[in-house]
C-alpha cells in the first residue's frame, strides 16, 4: 500500500512474470478391417470397432491430462502426514486419513492463501469413484443436502467447503499407496492375464486371508492391478483370486506378471486436486482439436478391401506449480484392476 502525495507522481511498480513450459505430443492410433471380416461377421463390426477407436481416443488424452495435471509436488495430507505411505483407514478420529470436514476445509483456506483462483466461486476437484462413499458419506454433506447456483458438471456429486466434486473414473487412486497393513512377497511364478490363482514365493506377516485386498506389481506401473482373495492353499501361498480379467468373461488377472513382481497389502490413497481458473495451461492442434479427431480412410489397398478406423490428437497440458494443490487422503475402497 503506497500513500499518494499531493503534487508528485510516484514511482512506478516492476511487473514479474514466469515461464510455465508446456511439451505438447502427437498421440493416435488406429485400426484395419478387411473386407472379410465384414462379410463373415454377425455383429456390425464396423460401428463396433469405432466405439473402441473412440474410447481410446479419450482414454489416452484424459490420461495425458491427468498425468500433467499430477505432475506437480505441491501437496497436503491430514493430521500432519507428510508421506503417502503414512495415509491410513482408522475408526478414530485422531487417526484417520480419510477426507474429514476438517481437512476438506484446511485445503480450501490453503488454496485461497496461496492464490488460486476459484472458478466461479468455488474450486473444482476430479476424484475417482472410490472416494465417493468418503465425501458423500460426511455429516456435513447430509445436513446441508446438495446446492448448486450454476449448471451441474458432467459427474459432479457434491458440493463443499468451497469445492465442487466431479466423478469420473480418471480421478486418481494410488493403488496401495497408503499404509502397508502386511509384509510384502512376490510372485513364486509368472503369472497370465486371465489367471484366476497365482503361488506366492512366502506367507505375509500377517498372513493373507480371504476377503483380503492384495495389489500386485510394481505401485504406479501401468500394469499394477488390484484383486480380492477369495480363498488361499498351500499354506497360505497359493491364492485363488477375483480381478477385472481381460475378456468379458473372466474374472482373473487384467495383466501379465513376471516372476518376481511385488504382491502388496496395503491402504489405498487418493488425490484430491483444487484446480482453479489460473491452475492450468494447455495448446492443442488446429487441426485436431481440444478432444481429438477421428480419422477414416476407405479403400486403402489397392484392390479396394481395407478399411482404417483411427483417431490423433496433438496436444500438450502444463500446470502453473504454486496454482494446483494436491490433497491426498487415504480410502477406504478398494477397485478392480488397474487406474
């Protein structure tokens, strides 16, 4: 605050700015199908095969979105928890890492003192379904019910402290991230995507039992996956699981699994991102768009038998650091596969 004087001018403030680097990539993929296939088959493969073009065409850019999005280190957790693997499920108040009242409003006066600026009046977070029953399961959410001055967001379930909550299946879960519940052991063999058992090479301490909730791979691996135990043998090391499985009718492993790779027991974490109008900066392609672009080409061969079904985008997402606060909270929830 400067105090203007009578007659003079005063001296004018230095502008500050900073760089934010934004690194956008060329992403698609695409696929064939031949005139045979067309003829021979009992369902439209060609609508068919384009769903699945379209699905991984979102499916690769929300992911490209979430991984600039979580790329930042400006991070909170509750009750003075500085590590991820210290987040822990607990029924006592004074322990429990879960999203409280309390810390949801912490986050809040956090953002607001650092500067974010909220879009519209409140900021908004991306959470992954597994934290649903967590938020909608508060106090606080059940006495003052759901109240909303704009139009809703797709997926938006809550809205609190300043926050509005939006579902989506791209919110991140730090599979097992929190606190280990029991030592860790590794695969005795490797193991196939399909498999509905797997050996373990040593019992847990303690042991696994069913109804446990183990994660196996490395955490944060594109191929690390979460199943349940629904029985075990041979002395607690071979273990008959349910997972997502890799077809629509198998319940086994979702990935294949080298011998060696780590089998965890421990409490799922999740990310609670405050973004806000001035959090994020992103380009794109003129010719490809915010969302992407579907590519078909009829007739590609020359005998006129192929057809290729594809998608691209080109694109790129960065975050101003001191703008993007990323709570982490553990959850009590567990999933299916992989995220």
């Amino acid at each position: 605050m400067v105090l203007l004087p009578e007659k003079d001018d005063i001296e004018a403030t230095a502008l500050t700015d900073a760089e934010i680097t934004v690194t956008p990539y060329e992403y698609g993929r695409r696929v064939t199908l031949t005139r045979l296939v067309r003829f021979q088959s009992h369902v439209k493969t060609r609508q068919a095969a384009a769903k699945l073009v379209g699905q991984n065409m979102t499916d690769t850019i929300e992911r490209a979105i979430r991984r600039g999005v979580l790329s930042g280190t400006n991070v909170f957790m509750p009750n003075n928890n500085v590590l991820r693997t210290e987040l822990v499920v607990s029924d006592t108040a004074s322990d429990n890492d879960r999203a409280t009242f309390e810390f949801l409003s912490q986050l809040v006066s956090m953002a607001q003192s650092m500067g974010i600026e909220p879009i519209g009046e409140d900021f908004v977070a991306v959470i992954h379904p597994a934290v649903e029953p967590d938020i909608l399961g508060l106090t606080e959410i059940k006495n003052i019910g759901y109240n909303f001055p704009e139009p809703l967001y797709k997926g938006e379930v809550a809205r609190l402290c300043g926050i509005r909550f939006v579902k989506s299946r791209y919110g991140k879960l730090y599979l097992g991230g929190g606190k280990v519940t029991g030592t860790a052991t590794t695969l005795a063999a490797a193991e196939s995507a399909g498999d509905t058992s797997i050996n373990l090479t040593s019992i847990t301490t303690p042991a696994i039992v069913a109804g446990d909730w183990i994660t196996i791979g490395t955490l944060e691996a594109a191929d690390a996956e979460q199943v349940q135990v629904t029985s075990i043998a041979g002395g607690a090391t071979d273990v008959t699981i349910r997972g997502a499985g890799n077809g629509a009718n198998n319940f086994g492993l979702k990935y294949d699994h080298p011998l060696g790779a780590v089998v965890n027991e421990a409490t799922n974490a999740a990310a609670i991102c405050l973004l806000g109008a001035n959090s994020v900066k992103g380009v794109y392609g003129a010719d490809s768009g915010k969302f992407g672009v579907s590519v078909i080409k009829e007739n590609i061969d020359s005998l006129n038998r192929l057809l290729s079904l594809g998608w691209k985008w080109y694109g790129g997402l960065g975050i101003v650091p001191k703008y993007v606060l990323r709570g982490e909270v553990a959850c009590k929830q567990n999933i299916f596969g992989g995220n």
